[in-house]
C-alpha cells in the first residue's frame, strides 16, 4: 500500500494526467486526451449493451458477445487515431442495428 501512495501526484502537480487504477492494483496515468477517449469508447459500448436489449430473446446473448469480442478485440490499441475511426465506425454499427431494431418494432 505504501507503494501505491508514493506513486499519487502530489497536490503542488500540474494536473495533466488523470489517475487511473486497474483491477490488478497498478497505477498508471492517462493524459487528458486519453481519459475523454476511453469515455468515448465506454459510453458506445454502454449504448450498444442498452441497444441489444431490444433485440429479439433469442439473439441477445449472441448479439452481447459481438459486442464485447469486438472491444476486446482492440483493448490494446494506443493509436488514436485508429480508435477515434473505430468508434466512428461502431457509432455507425449501432445507428444501423438501431433502426434495423425499429424497422422490426422492437422498442
């Protein structure tokens, strides 16, 4: 624990990071431009679980894992701008399977 206090920002520093703190305990720390990214790419993939709700019962675990395997798929990936186009393209997905989803008149 003491390891983990000593690596906090102490209040005299810039505030240019944001402390993130993973489940294995490791700190690490994300720029500004980084921590809105990560937002972004958390707040589609919460609009995409809240999308396959709507799906027919028998498509929704399928649909679910669609989902996770495609953000795993590119967890690691430090190229913005790779990531910036790829939640475009998934924003996109989403608009699709969204008025598919209508079309159907699931709501």
């Amino acid at each position: 624990m003491a390891s983990l206090v000593n690596k906090l920002p102490t209040p005299n520093s810039p505030l240019t990071s944001i402390l993130c703190v993973s489940e294995s305990t490791m700190v690490r720390y994300l720029d500004l431009q980084s921590f809105i990214v990560r937002a972004r790419v958390l707040k589609l993939y919460r609009q995409a679980l809240r999308t396959a709700r709507r799906a027919p019962t028998n498509a929704r675990d399928e649909l679910r894992q669609t989902m996770r395997e495609e953000i795993e798929k590119n967890r690691y990936c430090d190229d913005k701008q790779k990531i910036r186009f790829l939640i475009s393209e998934g924003l996109q997905r989403l608009k699709g399977l969204d008025e598919m989803l209508d079309m159907m008149g699931h709501s």
